[in-house]
C-alpha cells in the first residue's frame, strides 16, 4: 500500500537517501512525476479490465508521439509529454513511420 | 483527436480521467496502485542481471536463452506484460548489439523495468540509428573500428535484450556477484560490463 500521501506526496520526490528513498532503476527514477504512474497504472488497469487493447494503445502513442515529433524537430521525450497539450500545431503532422526507417532486423 | 482536453496539463489530465474512470466503475485505485508499485519496487534490471549471471554461468541455460528468449526467462520467474517475445542477443567483442524503439518506448519489463527517460527520447531513438558509434561514445563506450554495431528495433513483436560480454577478471565470482556487476545500461547496449 502506499504512504498516507501516495503518489501526490512532494516527499515522494525529495526524499532520495533515506529509508523512504523512492525506488530508483540505475539511479534514475522510474516515475519522473506522480502524473506518469497515475497514467501508467491507468494503462495498464484498463488493458486488464479487458476495456483497452495493448496493440491499439500503442498504435495510438506512436500516432502522439510521430505528430509530435513532426511539429517539434528538435524537441525531447520530456517536454513531449509536457507540451503536447499545449500545442495544437503538434496535430495533423507525418506520421512518424515516414519520418524514420526502423533498422533491419537481426535474425537472431 | 483534438480537444480542448488536450490542452489541460497532463498531470490534471491524468486525474481527471482516472477519477472518472474509478468513479464510472471502470477500473478500480488498488488495481492501479498495484501495476505502479510492482512497477516501482518488484521489477527492474535486477531481474535481467539475474538472467545475465546465469547465463554466464551456465552454458545450457545461456544456449536456452538464446533459443527461447521468454520461455527461459519465464523459467527464472520472471513474466508478465512486454514480456511476451523476448529476444536475447548475445554481444562479442567482435560484434555489439545495441537496442532502440524507434517509434514509441518498447521494452522487454519483465527483465528492465520501465525504460529510462533517455531511452523515450527522440534524439536518442532516431540517432542511435543513422550514427550508433557516436551515440555510444557519447554514453562513454567507445567500440574499435573493428567491432561491428548492430542496431536493433524493439517492437510489440519482438522486444529485444543483450547478453552483455562477460567481463574478464570475473571469473571466480558467484552468481551472485556477477548479478551485481550487470547493469541495465549493458542490457540496453549502451555499455557494456566493467570489470569488477
């Protein structure tokens, strides 16, 4: 279970050496913000309740992240998430398979 | 989709729409709770150290491994979402494997985690591809010349992992200890094991 505060308790953050030290994968915080795992945890839930295929999830995150990536040439994963609210002209750009070609795949 | 919903900071966004969905019955807050504590604290590189120390150490585990990616990690306990079809390439110093998702942030979780913040990046997903030798000097791994690089696409079908070279000077270490050499960078690619 989580702590009184959960998710949205500042200490969640701040607390980085102690016994209460959030988990961290290689030194790095798994959630950079309270909102990823809410967002996360959401994803996951209704993939399990049968209400959200993974496959149409993913294709959906590709099509943000392609139209994104196509207004913001120069832009990072970081602010991806935080401005592609913000800016609508993020819409309506090429799809990000066309901008890139996946590498051949090794036959293992 | 634009809305004007799109607009709202993502981390009102989330709430918004988590509330709803707990409040329609959709989902429920242990559930979520549960994928983001496990995510947190239960899954993580470590589990992927686990596979690569065995398999350093046991030849016809490492030969299973390389067979059936999944179905030997599977064996050590480790399942779940994204772990569907794991393939494990083993690195060499002639050749080095080096893994990207070039179109969103597919991972095998089951042996990673969640991947890190750099990985999610598009400089990081379209780079690695057109120049991977100078993407990895820059993460501090400079390969000779004569090592080959191979780029690899992780993707809901196949989602990849590297075997890392077996450093030397660790050959009387335990399993245990090997565990603890391997990092989740060398299992991305982007480093490779130092010796201990």
């Amino acid at each position: 279970m989580n702590a009184p505060g959960g998710h949205a308790d500042p200490a969640y953050l701040l607390d980085s050496s102690g016994p209460a030290a959030p988990p961290r994968d290689n030194g790095e915080l798994v959630f950079a913000a309270p909102w990823e795992s809410r967002a996360f945890g959401l994803a996951l839930a209704l993939n399990e309740a049968g209400l959200i295929e993974w496959e149409d999830f993913r294709r959906a995150l590709i099509r943000e992240i392609g139209a994104w990536e196509a207004a913001h040439p120069s832009g990072r994963a970081g602010t991806h998430r935080q401005r592609q609210g913000a800016d609508r002209s993020a819409r309506g750009g090429r799809p990000c398979r066309d901008a890139r070609r996946p590498p051949r795949r090794p036959r293992p | 989709m634009t809305t004007g919903a799109d607009r709202i900071d993502p981390a009102l966004r989330a709430e918004a729409l988590a509330s709803l969905l707990i409040e329609r019955g959709l989902v429920d807050q242990a559930t979520m709770d549960n994928f983001i504590k496990t995510y947190e604290q239960s899954v993580g590189p470590m589990n992927g150290a686990r596979v690569v120390a065995r398999a350093w150490t046991d030849p016809e585990y490492e030969e299973r491994l390389l067979a059936d990616g999944t179905a030997a990690i599977a064996e050590m306990g480790f399942k779940g979402p994204q772990g569907e079809h794991i393939v494990v390439l083993r690195n060499t110093p002639q050749v080095h494997h080096v893994v990207v998702c070039t179109l969103c942030s597919c991972y095998p979780w089951p042996v990673l985690g969640l991947p890190p913040s750099w990985y999610k990046d598009p400089s990081y997903r379209s780079r690695i591809v057109r120049e991977p030798r100078a993407v990895l000097a820059e993460f501090g791994l400079e390969l000779g010349d004569d090592v080959e690089i191979r780029v690899v696409d992780s993707s809901s079908e196949v989602r990849y992992m590297v075997l890392p070279v077996r450093p030397a000077g660790a050959e009387r270490l335990s399993e245990d200890e090997l565990a603890a050499l391997v990092t989740r960078d060398a299992m991305v690619g982007v480093a490779e094991v130092a010796a201990p």
